[in-house]
C-alpha cells in the first residue's frame, strides 16, 4: 500500500472518530448544557442558566447540528424585541461557556441544515435576516428575505423548502391572518409563498410551529385564544404532499390554557423544547421527551376535519329542497370509509318537520311550507367517536 492510500484511510478513520464523538456527545452526561434530561413530563430547561433577571428565556432555542452550541433569546417582555438578544453557550471540550451574547433584538433562531448558517426574525424588520459561520467565526447580521408582508417563525429544511408564518393577504402587523407557509428554494427563481392550506390553518392567527429538517411532521400551536393562549399539536407529511389533521400532545404539554409556542426538537428527535407562560412573569423555556410520542401519535387515531364547508343554502315555499353532502366536505385521515353521518338543527333539537336526512345518501331533502331561517348541523363520526361538525342555514324563500 502507497504513502498517499495509508494517508487517506488514516484521514476518513479521523473523520469517522469525530462523527462518532459528535453523535456520543448526544447522549453523554456534558450534552444540553449537562442538565438532567426529562421523562415524559415536561420541565423547565437549566433555569439556573438562561433565566436573569429581569431577564427571561423565551420563544424558539437552537442546539448546533453537533449539540455543543445552545442558542436562546432573552428579554424582558413578550411583544417587543427592543430588548431582545440572542445569547449563546458553547462546550469547549471540558465544559459549557457562557452565555455570551451573539446578537440584539433578534429572536426564533434556526440553522440552516449544515449548521453553518443562522437564521433570525425581529430587529424591527419584517423579513429574514441571517449570519454566516467561518474560520473566523459568526459574519455580522445581513437581509436575507425581505417582502411585503410579514413572515414570523422561518425555518429551512434539508430540501431548500423554506417554510414560515406570513400574512400575505394582509398588513404586516395584522396578526389575525397569518398562516403557516412554504417557499420554494431561493436558487429556484420562484419567489411565491404559499399557505398550506386546511388542515394546518384556520381562520385566526397560526404562526408558532416547528418543521422537522426532512418535513416529515410538524408541531403547531393550536386552538388560539384571542390572546394567544394555546396548546400544542402535531401533524404529518403524507405521501401526496398534504398534511394529517394535527393531534394533541397530550395532557402532559397541554395541562389547561397557557401560552406555549417557540417549538423546537432536537436534531435527534429526542426532544422538544417550547415558552411556556401565563405572562412574562413566569415565561420559561420547558423540555420533555419526544421520540416515543412522535411515533406512537403517528399511529393513534385521527379526528376527522371539514374541509370544504357548506355554503348558505336557499329554499322556496312548496318547492323541493335538496342538498346532496360532497364527499370531500368531511375529511378523515384514517380513510373517509370510516365516517357516518347525521343530521340536527344547530340548537341540538330534532330537524324542522319538513326536512329529511338520510344519513347512508348524505342527502338533505324536503318540501318546505312557509318562509323561514334554519340553522343546521351535520356531523360525521369516525369509528372511535371523534366527530366534525359542519354548520349551515338554509333560508326559505
């Protein structure tokens, strides 16, 4: 064997050791700041080292692809970044050193998936800014996106998809609109963002979510109160391209109303990190064991979804009526074979006397007798009793 070959097994077996000191690093006492790992209730993650006060740790946090960096923002308020800053503790082959501050009014970091770039929103722009990694270190802050409307919680995945919250049909700080959105790689010439649509948004505001780097699942803050309060679920990739009805955590992560949001999951799965608060008081960053409930909620059931609503429906006085249920109005991702239907007035009292269901034909029908206004509620019910609810009025002419 040449000089040249020995060099080159001598050199893939030192980049072989570091890949396997890196994936050790994981799972060793020294990882996540050297804090105790969780079980399957979530706790607060090393308060004694991210919180100062005034100071709290908030919204969305980072590990390098190698887990010997953590990122974090501090602050000293929710809706502001004025104070904002990213903070940084790093594992210099002995111990943890930190925190340092990267850079301010900056907040939701996430790396790109080679982990030598780092993303931001906040400094008081509406778009993406970034920082790049070399020799030397971290670059200074520079625009990387920049439209008209607003984008909130970008994250990049290992396709070039680009996803984030935008509002694209409405202001920049109109928060009620903005959805859960996909854009095409940046070297792709298209510039379009698009939302992605029911099952993931719905009418208020969907913003807080976490995009698994091979976007096999995603986790979402759900069921929005008008001031935020939420809980966290999760959805699927399908093999079409469209998403799974999102799930609960469970009553674990979702223990009564509360602000939950900045969702991250560690490189390896292993761990989701979020806020959790009832105000900046007592706004914390929490942990807790993933991997076993990413899986097992993969194969637990679906509740069905409306995904087309009926629309308002009109009669006349002793003409026939009727009103067949498309089949893509209910929508199950358990297989719509699963559902059956049925039929009452909004209020829960029996149909008015002149209207009909039938539930195996989906098909609303009768002859109405005089002029009026009802209100109507047809539900599908899945094999394990979860239901969608589908309101309607049909007005008598």
């Amino acid at each position: 064997m040449n000089k040249s070959a020995i060099l080159f097994i001598i050199g893939c077996l030192g980049i072989c050791s570091i890949l396997k000191a890196q994936e050790n690093f994981w799972d060793g006492p020294k990882a996540y700041l050297g804090q105790t790992p969780p079980g399957n209730m979530p706790v607060k993650f090393a308060p004694q080292l991210i919180n100062d006060t005034p100071y709290f740790s908030m919204d969305r946090c980072a590990f390098s692809p190698d887990g010997m960096e953590f990122y974090y923002c501090r602050n000293n308020t929710w809706f502001s970044s004025k104070d904002a800053s990213i903070q940084v503790y790093k594992y210099d082959g002995n111990k943890w050193i930190g925190p340092t501050t990267l850079v301010r009014q900056f907040y939701a970091p996430s790396f790109a998936p080679g982990g030598d770039t780092l993303y931001f929103i906040g400094g008081g722009k509406g778009g993406v800014t970034l920082i790049h990694r070399d020799s030397n270190g971290w670059s200074g802050p520079e625009t990387y996106l920049n439209r008209s409307y607003g984008m909130y919680d970008f994250m990049p995945t290992r396709s070039g998809n680009m996803y984030a919250a935008s509002n694209i049909n409405g202001s920049i700080r109109d928060f009620t609109c903005y959805d859960i959105s996909i854009m095409p790689p940046v070297n792709s010439g298209d510039t379009t963002i698009h939302t992605l649509g029911k099952p993931l948004n719905t009418s208020g505001f969907d913003g807080d979510f976490f995009i698994a780097p091979d976007e096999s699942y995603i986790v979402v803050s759900a069921k929005e109160h008008p001031d935020y309060e939420c809980e966290l679920f999760i959805s699927y990739h399908k093999p079409d391209g469209t998403w799974t009805n999102p799930k609960s955590l469970g009553p674990r992560i979702n223990n009564g109303l509360a602000h939950r949001w900045g969702e991250y999951v560690t490189p390896n799965n292993k761990y989701l990190f979020y806020s959790y608060g009832h105000g900046p008081q007592d706004c914390a960053i929490y942990w807790v064991r993933f991997d076993d409930l990413l899986e097992d909620l993969r194969h637990s059931n679906f509740e069905p979804y409306v995904r087309d609503s009926i629309t308002k429906q009109t009669a006349r006085v002793k003409q026939a009526f009727s009103l067949s249920v498309r089949d893509d109005t209910f929508y199950d991702d358990d297989g719509n074979s699963t559902l059956s239907f049925s039929a009452i007035s909004a209020d829960d009292s029996p149909l008015p006397a002149w209207l009909t269901f039938d539930a195996k034909r989906k098909i609303l029908s009768g002859i109405p007798q005089q002029p009026g206004t009802y209100l109507i509620k047809i539900t599908a019910t899945d094999n394990a009793g979860a239901t969608a609810i589908c309101t309607f009025t049909v007005t008598v002419e």
